[in-house]
C-alpha cells in the first residue's frame, strides 16, 4: 500500500537515485522511488533489501505531486511533464548532492566543465588517496555521495559535477570549485542558448567563502567575462598554457615545465614526464596540481600522481595496434569540443568515426583538424544526414555504418599503416547503444576481434 504523502520522493532509480533513497531512509525520512523507465536489478534488489518502496514504468502523480521535497535524477529534463506540474505548484526538487550535503561536514572538491572532468576527477581523487587522505569518489563517478555519506563517509570527497546536477543546487558549498572550460555541449537541454549552458558551469562558484579556492581556465573566454561582472567570493587560481598575468598561478613555460606558483612551495616538472598526452590532458594536470597544493599535498606526491595515474576507460584509450595501425578508443568525447582535443593529440593521419545522437553540434571547430588529419570518416548511427550535410565533399572516404562491428570492418580497410582508427563520436550514444561505455566496449571487442 503506497502511503499518500512521503517526505522525499525520489526521481530515477539509477546510483544517484537509490544512492538518494537510502540516505533519506538512513535519516529517518519516509521515501519513496519512482522511475519511468526500468529499474535495473541491482538497484531493485537493493531497494527490496532495505523496504524502500517505488514503482517503475510510470509517475504516480497521485504520490509524486504530495511529497514534501524532490530529489531529481540529473537525466530526468525539467521539460518532462511530472516536473513541470511540481515546478508550477512550488515543490522543492534538489539534487542527490545538494541533498547529500546537508548531512555532512567533509571537504568537497568538485570538478565541472564541459570536457576533462572525468579525468581530472579521477587524477586528483588518485593524488589524495596517494598522499594518505581519507577520501570519497562521487558525482558522476564512483558510488553516489548519497550512499557514500550514508553508509561509507569520508573526510574528503572529490566529486565530477555535470551541469544537470549544478541546476538544482543551492545551499551545496564546494571548499574546492575547479571549472576546466566551457563550450557548447547539451544545449537541447538549454534551449539551444549557449548562456543558459554556461551560467549552470558557474553555479559550481556559488556558496563558495574567502577561504575556498576557485581554480578555471584563465583563457576561457565566457568565464573570463562572467568573473568580470559578479567577482569571485573565493581565492582564485587559474591557470593557463602560458602566462596570462601575475594572477596566473599554472602554466606551461618556456623550459616546458608544468609550473605553480602562488601557493605555499612553487612546484615544477617537466611536461614530458606526464603520463596523459595532449593539450587537453596539460590543462588538467595543472588544474589536479592546483587543487593539490591548495590543499598542502606535497610536491613529492603531486610528482608521482603526476606520472603514474592511469586514464579512465573510453578516453583516449588505446585498445591495440592491428598490422601497423593504431586503434584508439575515446567513446566519452559526446560532444564537438571532446573530439577536438582527440584529434589534436592524435600526431598521425586518423579514420575518425563520428555520429550518434546530435545534441545540437556545430562541427566547424573540428573542420580544419579533420582536413588535415583525417583520412576517411565513418558515420555510426541511425541519421546521419546532418553530418553528411557538413562533411560530404570535404573529404574523399566517407561511409555510413549502423552498427560497431561494421564501423570497424570499414575503417580496418580504409586504415594504411602508421594510420590511427579514433573512434570519437562527437555525440551522444543512445541511438544504437545503452551509453558511452557500451559504445567504447563494443569498439574495444571489434577491434581485438580484428
């Protein structure tokens, strides 16, 4: 029997979701979970074990309407029907971390933007751990924070942000905000407007006191401008491939070191020594660094973090050299931006597969690396007809491919040796897989198939 009114209703049943329902359990609140779609079995068996009652394959608006505060999975849009009926009568909707925050007092490090969260994430959650903190993985990594400060918590917790989640977030302090960049990336989800994307980034500053810290790309454009309007309550601490100023506390300087400055012991080490490549992987070793020694990690660590780190799946990930050719798997890159920095690290000619779910990309930021690197282009997904629409006549091998195993049998034969195969779609991955890491595990299975 479904109670009429609960204290927390929850909105999706994924690890964010069940994560949310157990804290709210574990705090004495009455809680309930629904989900549209199907809840996996995992997350149903557990939600069993612990009595926590929800349904799935529909929205009980007789209960979800009546609840005293939502807890909103960050996949659910604000358009969808449920949660525009709960805006329009004034329900509370937070987010699994705004929810979780309020029953802990640990250091929240939380990492945003639209590209290099997940690995930064993980470097620096790789660098405390290396110097001996006790800290927690959360956000779109690892467990929830929810579950984490319910059943397992930390003093320390280093937390990969989206911009859905930072939508409903209000009162969620983090002690550390680090904002790697911003470009065009879910825009249908912002009405196509480009601000509207970018001011959710800059929430992430939001709460923040004078002794926080603040870390961003100096040369990012938007976040330049928008710190030159509303000010930083907290210490800033950019960084940049150069030198932009006095304020600029990393860069990369003429000797081709990473430098810090600014904080305690300036640190130093050579470029060539990190163990990630590529311009994109130079930003977020100086942010990781940054964000170390803001919080008095030794140099000594940050060194060895620095060199020994080993790289999320899906990104950039090598999976193999067949006959002379390279095949790099770098199934994360879901947006244009991703996919630039792919291709800039990448030093050889490439046949990039491309396509999937278009979430409104503007592929002229990749035109002219995709002219003088790529060899042929492969489109994997069901409407392809926007990339044709941009591509065809610039580049003299192109092919449609509507499943993994024949976008890789076709870029085995366009492939010469010394060639890469750089499976970096530039979208997202629903139209023929589950997600990004089905896309990336079907390429990795095709290629070593090969």
């Amino acid at each position: 029997m479904i109670e009429s009114r609960y204290d927390i209703v929850v909105l999706g049943a994924g690890e964010s979701g069940v994560g949310a329902a157990l804290l709210a359990q574990a705090m004495g609140l009455s809680v309930f979970v629904s989900d549209y779609g199907r809840i996996a079995p995992n997350y149903r068996e557990e939600l069993d074990r612990h009595a926590i009652r929800y349904e799935e394959g529909q929205h009980s608006e007789g209960v979800i309407l009546q609840a005293g505060e939502i807890i909103k999975s960050p996949g659910i849009p604000n358009t969808t029907p449920i949660v525009c009926k709960l805006c329009a009568q004034g329900t509370s909707i937070v987010s699994e971390i705004e929810f979780a925050g309020r029953y802990t007092d640990a250091y929240m490090v939380c990492i945003t933007g639209s590209n290099g969260k997940t690995t930064t994430t993980m470097w620096l959650y790789h660098t405390l751990r290396k110097a001996g903190l006790d800290v927690g993985l959360a956000g779109n990594v690892g467990y929830s924070l929810a579950r984490q400060v319910a059943y397992d918590p930390h003093a320390y917790y280093v937390i990969e942000l989206s911009s859905f989640q930072l939508d409903n977030m209000y009162d969620f302090r983090a002690n550390v905000a680090i904002l790697l960049n911003i470009t065009p990336d879910h825009l249908d989800r912002y009405d196509h407007q480009f601000e509207l994307y970018a001011e959710a980034k800059m929430r992430i500053t939001q709460n923040q006191r004078s002794e926080d810290f603040f870390i961003y790309w100096e040369e990012d454009p938007f976040i330049s401008k928008w710190l030159k309007e509303h000010g930083a309550t907290a210490c800033c601490l950019p960084f940049a491939m150069k030198q932009q100023s006095n304020q600029t506390t990393a860069w990369i300087n003429n000797k081709n070191e990473l430098v810090v400055t600014n904080l305690n012991s300036p640190f130093a080490m050579e470029e060539e020594l990190l163990v990630l490549s590529g311009m994109h992987n130079r930003h977020n070793a100086m942010a990781t660094s940054i964000a170390a020694k803001a919080m008095n990690i030794k140099n000594e660590v940050i060194r060895e973090a620095l060199q020994d780190f080993k790289n999320v799946p899906h990104r950039l990930e090598k999976i193999a050299r067949v006959k002379g050719v390279d095949y790099i798997n770098d199934s994360k890159a879901t947006n244009v931006n991703s996919t630039w920095y792919a291709l800039e690290s990448v030093k050889t000619k490439v046949i990039l597969i491309l396509g999937g779910t278009d979430k409104g990309n503007d592929y002229t930021d990749i035109e002219s690396l995709v002219l003088s690197k790529v060899d042929g282009l492969i489109f994997l997904g069901v409407d392809n007809t926007k990339l044709h629409k941009f591509f065809d006549g610039k580049i003299a091998r192109i092919a449609d491919a509507r499943s993994m195993q024949e976008a890789v049998s076709l870029a085995y034969k366009m492939a010469s040796k010394g060639d890469t195969v750089l499976l970096s779609p530039a979208c997202a991955s629903f139209d023929l897989f589950r997600n990004y890491e089905d896309r990336g595990d079907q390429f990795r299975h095709e290629v070593l198939n090969l």
